[in-house]
C-alpha cells in the first residue's frame, strides 16, 4: 500500500483534483474524478482502474481497509483539499479513475436475452445519470451513449448515478448510427424509437423480442428522423389528454419496468 501525507498545493500528484469546479481536463486525458464517500468506493470496488484516491485527513479513518492496496492514497488536510478543488467539499473523498475504452456493443450470447439502452443525444447530466442507476436496477446489459450527450464520466453524472456507471458497460461509439446498423443487421437486435406520438404503437401492448435496443432521444426534441427510419418500431406510452410530455429519465423508468416486469 502506498499511503502518502500532503500538504503542498504544488505537488504534482493532485493535478487532476485541481480547480474542479471550473475545468473539464479529465475527458481530454481519459480519466474521470469520482467524488463521495460511496460513490469511491464504488470505483473501488468495480473493476475499473484507479489511479489515486484523495481522502481529507479528518475522514481518513473512514476509508475502508480492504481498499488500501487498490491504488496510491494521499491524505491531506480539509482546508487545502477544499482550496485545491476550489469549492466547500464536506464529503472529504475523491478518485481518479481511467476510462474505459468501450466502443462497440458486445455481442448476445446465444439464445440469451440482451436489452441495451441507447441514448444519442441526453445533455443534462442528472438525466443521465438516473438513467445509469435506472439501466442497473432493471438488468440493462449495455448503454450506448452518442457524442453530442453530456460526458458520461463527468462529476455529476457520475455522482447522480451513485457509482452505477462502473458496473453498467457504457459503450461510446464515434459513428452512432453505424453502430445502431451493425447491432441491428449483424447481430439481430430489435431497435425500438421511444416516441411522443399517438399514431406510435402503445408500449401497453408490447412484448419483448430477445435482443432489443431502445432509443431515447433529447429532453427537447426527442429523436432525430434518422433514428426513427432505423428503428423496427416506434412505442409511445399512452397517457391522459391535456399530458403533453415526461422527463426522459422517467420514461426510461417506465420503458424498462415493462419491458423487465410486465412483458418479460
């Protein structure tokens, strides 16, 4: 175990901890800051690399000893540590973690069920991030994220998802739509457009093919056309007049609680 005491702000080795608030360094360098209590040792306890972990010296008894020989840890004073981030940080736990090179969906085993989710376009990072913990409590194998989404490693969407991300594959492939294609044409997967439409085909009465992937499209104007002309079907969820729209982040709830639940 490497256990370091610091109490130099110039130390190199708290770099990537450095000016939190106001920086964006860590999807640049493919790392990622990880920031609470549970949600590092969730980082901790995954199977992604760490790089170091930042503990303020009036938490350090907190940390958990079975974690000790997982990756460097430095320990410093709460009043530096809250300078060196450059906002107030009562929770006193950071990590930085590597990426993950993920780019294209894995394959379903054979005759074995496999439902993605697919997300091309989600900006707000608290959506994204309860869709994470929403795709873990519902057994979801693999989320696609596209480019123009919100970081996925960001420090709020990690820290919405509660460290779900590290155990829900998250695939970022640099052409979607090809991506959609080769899962679809190749590997016999169902793509299914989650639509704001009545003419759409009611989820009420959907049963769930064995491999699907379901597209959620942006918080303000859904999917783009030229994933609905991908897609197999188009499913809306049927609601009262006068209801013109959900959170996407709870329509995924309700898409995957019939699909896990109701229609399995």
């Amino acid at each position: 175990m490497t256990e370091i005491f610091l109490d130099n702000l110039d130390d190199t080795r708290l770099e990537p901890y450095r000016d939190l608030k106001r920086t964006n360094r860590t999807r640049r360098a493919e790392t990622f800051i990880a920031e609470g209590r549970f949600v590092v040792e969730r980082l901790l306890a995954s199977d992604y690399e760490v790089e170091s972990v930042l503990v303020s010296e009036k938490k350090r008894h907190l940390f958990p000893e079975e974690y000790l020989d997982r990756a460097p840890l430095m320990v410093m004073p709460h009043s530096l540590m809250e300078e060196l981030i450059g906002f107030n940080f009562h929770q006193g736990f950071l990590a930085c973690g590597r990426r993950k090179q993920n780019v294209v969906a894995p394959s379903p085993e054979q005759n074995q069920p496999s439902l993605l989710l697919a997300c091309p376009h989600i900006t707000d990072p608290d959506n994204l991030g309860t869709i994470m913990r929403l795709a873990r409590a519902f057994g979801v194998d693999s989320l696609l994220v596209g480019e123009q989404s919100t970081d996925p490693f960001s420090r709020r969407v990690i820290r919405v998802s509660m460290g779900n991300i590290f155990f829900l594959p998250i695939i970022t492939p640099t052409d979607f739509a090809s991506a959609l294609i080769q899962l679809k044409e190749e590997a016999g997967y169902d793509l299914v457009a989650t639509v704001l439409n009545e003419e759409a085909e009611s989820l009420m009465e959907q049963s769930r093919p064995a491999q699907m992937v379901l597209l959620f499209g942006n918080e303000a104007e859904g999917l783009d056309p030229r994933w609905l002309e991908l897609a197999d079907r188009q499913v809306t969820i049927p609601m009262d007049a006068g209801t013109d729209s959900l959170n996407v982040a709870l329509s995924v709830g309700i898409f995957l609680y019939h699909y896990t639940r109701i229609a399995n």
